[in-house]
C-alpha cells in the first residue's frame, strides 16, 4: 500500500479505546497507517492512552456489553511501537505542525464542525464520529469545504459496518429479499433507562452540546442502517417528546451523584416513507420503566420474496436461515473479501479501512460526509414534524428550509 498514512487523533475520551482496538485490527493485518499525534484539552486525556504506565489510569468502561463504549482500555503502544506519538493539547497546533496526513475527531458532536473544517483546509482528510455534526447546516459546511480542498470527509457511522447489517444489504442488493415493501426498527427502554444520564455524559442531555436527544444520537445510526437497507428516505411523520424530564448517574448503592435537567427529546416514534415507495416505522426510547422492549433482532425487513428479521431469513421458497450462514453459502469470495477485507469484523477496523482507502484512490468513502449529512437530515427531520405536527421531506430539511429547531444552535455557534 506504500508509505503508512499518518493520523492524529483529537478528543481522547470513552469513545477511544473502540477506535484503538480498530486501529490495532488493521496493523497486525498489514495496513499500512501508523497514529502519529493525539490531541485532548487536558494533556493527561492523552497520556491515558499512549504508552502503557504512563498518565492516570483507565476510565472504567460504561455501557452494557458490546456497546463500543464498553471496549476495555488500550495503549496505542500495545500495537505500535515503531512511531513516537506526539502530544497536542490544542488541535489547530496539531494540524499546523503534526507529522499527520489525516484527522480522526472522537470530540463532543458540539466541536466536530470547527475541528473538521479547519483540518481540510489545511489539507488533511478527516474522519469524524457520528454525528457528523451539531446541526444540517455545520455538516452543509463541512461537506462544501472537502468538496473545495480535493480532501476526503468521511462519517465514523459503525452500524454501517456491523456484520449483519452488510450482510443484510449482499441479500437484498442480490434479490433474495425481492422489493422491499417494509421496515420496522426499535427498541424502548434499555441499559440507560428510566431516567440514567446517557453514556455518564451530561453534555448530552444539553441542546446547545448535544443538538438533539435520542432523534440526533440514535437516529443518525437508525437512518444509516434504513438507508443502506431500503433506499433514500423521502419524507418522516414524527412523534418527540421528553418522558424523563431530570436524569441521574447513582453510584452502587443507588445513591445520586450527578443530576441534570433535559433539554433534549428521549424518545421518538416515526413513520417512514422512502423514496422506492417502501415505508416503514421506527421508535426508540431511553427512557421506559420496568423492562424494555424491542423486536427481533431490533430491525424486521419485509419484501416481496421474504423477510429478514434479526439475524434470520425467511424466505417465500421456504428457506428459513441464519443470515451469516446464508452468506456463507451463497456468497462469493470476492464478495466476502470486498465485505469483510482480510477478515475483517470490527466495525471500527472496517470503517477506518474504508477511510484509509478512499485516501489513496482519491473517492468518497462509503460513509461519506454527504452520508453523515443524508443521516442528520433525517434525524433532525423528527423533531421539525414533531413540532410542525406535519410530515416533513428530509430534503427540506438538509437544504435548510427548514430549521426551525436547530435554529437556535446555529445562532449560538454563528455557523
């Protein structure tokens, strides 16, 4: 592949260990691409991962299993150690004097605009968690200004890259499934509910630093999974609201130690038209007492040959198979090696791979910044028909006539 692609990672928060372990994934396979430079506030955020028995200890692990803020704790140094990783505590000293050729951003959602924008110009890439921005028209900004540098812009949106949801889309995009008539998504309630503050991160509970609740956080992951599946997302009909009203971290023995009142949504329920003439329903919730409640698989897929739910296909033929077993039967090598390269599984190694080659062929990624934006647009498109108590087309909302939420947030940051 060459000469390795030197990244510098900004914001060493929870999020980080999940992309170290992706990182690690693609150098014991021989990707070339090496972390030259991380960046946090706080000089000691970065020193907890850089070199093993150095800086304050691990964050404990938060989140139920498998989610990525539960991925324990690693050192940089535990899979690289021919590279001396420098230390920046200001991101625009890194992009102006790092030996970096792209930036990857874990920052809160509120400084992936500034951050982004300001490496492109420089003339890095830059990948950047989901979302991929505050609001439609940060992302609208981001996007024209890779498009104007000739750099790539690409969305850590990992759902994308989860074994099952690129096996779903081989079976569709292969005619298994035949047209797809439905889609139904969601789960209420679950490891942060009733009333537990997401990810212990009040920033999240705050408009001004999260945008939106449950639509901004969860949505952008719900609408990359619909879109990969079914196809464009014409137009959403939306209910948003806040059940929990004040959320709480307690400690072990129940006991509260942080506090903050919501500002932003919980919970949605939606309808779904896309632009094939599918249309489908989702809802998700954090909030939810008692016990939570989700459909197979959290996602069902109906066309006219079958249905996928979960894990499982049902087909009209009378096939009734594991997905993975499926694809195992009937796909070919090259589809396997182009889905999974190397073997590949980690969503996180697979979306960085993605990014490392759209780099050195000169194209969008597949998660795309005109992806992230697509995925935003419809998020941010709930809560404008929640308040408008109207259907509202994602492409009014992406071109920005209308904002009438986000508004406020644009203001707030000038952007």
């Amino acid at each position: 592949m060459g000469e390795p692609i030197k990244v510098g990672l900004v914001g060493c928060g929870r999020i980080m260990p999940a992309h170290l372990h992706g990182y690690k994934a693609l150098i014991e396979k021989g990707v070339e691409v090496r972390i030259t430079a991380l960046c946090a506030r706080k000089r000691a955020d970065a020193e907890r991962f850089r070199k093993r028995g150095e800086g304050p200890p691990p964050r404990k692990p938060v989140g139920p299993p498998g989610d990525p803020l539960a991925v324990p704790h690693i050192y940089v140094s535990d899979f690289q150690e021919d590279v001396e990783v420098e230390i920046y505590t200001d991101y625009r000293e890194m992009v102006k004097r790092g030996d970096i050729d792209a930036v990857d951003i874990y920052t809160s959602v509120y400084s992936h605009h500034p951050i982004a924008i300001e490496s492109l110009k420089a003339g890095k890439h830059v990948l950047v968690e989901k979302p991929i921005a505050i609001t439609v028209k940060a992302a609208r900004k981001m996007v024209e200004t890779a498009d104007e540098s000739g750099m790539v812009l690409g969305v850590a949106e990992n759902l994308r890259y989860f074994r099952d949801v690129r096996i779903s889309k081989w079976i569709i995009d292969n005619g298994y499934l035949g047209d797809v008539q439905m889609a139904l998504m969601g789960i209420l309630g679950g490891y942060w509910s009733p009333d537990k503050i997401v990810a212990e991160t009040p920033w999240r509970h705050k408009k001004l630093l999260a945008g939106g609740g449950a639509t901004i956080d969860m949505g952008v992951h719900v609408f990359d999974a619909l879109r990969t599946l079914c196809g464009e997302v014409d137009e959403v009909t939306s209910l948003v609201r806040t059940v929990e009203k004040v959320r709480v971290t307690r400690d072990e023995a129940g006991r509260v130690i942080d506090r903050v009142e919501s500002e932003v949504d919980d919970t949605f329920f939606t309808l779904v038209n896309f632009e094939s003439g599918a249309i489908g329903q989702v809802f998700f919730s954090w909030a939810g007492h008692g016990e939570p409640t989700t459909i197979p698989g959290v996602r069902v897929i109906y066309g006219s040959k079958g249905c996928i739910k979960g894990n499982l296909l049902i087909l009209d033929d009378g096939t009734r198979m594991d997905v993975e077993d499926f694809f195992e039967k009937k796909a070919s090598r090259e589809d396997k090696e182009r889905l999974f390269p190397y073997g590949l599984t980690d969503p996180m190694a697979l979306e960085t791979l993605e990014f490392l080659r759209a780099i050195r062929e000169g194209r969008e990624m597949e998660t795309s910044g005109r992806e992230g934006l697509r995925d935003l647009a419809a998020s941010y498109a709930m809560i404008e028909s929640s308040l408008l108590n109207r259907p509202v087309k994602v492409s009014e909302v992406e071109s920005g006539e209308i904002e009438h939420y986000e508004k406020e947030i644009n203001e707030y940051y000038k952007i």
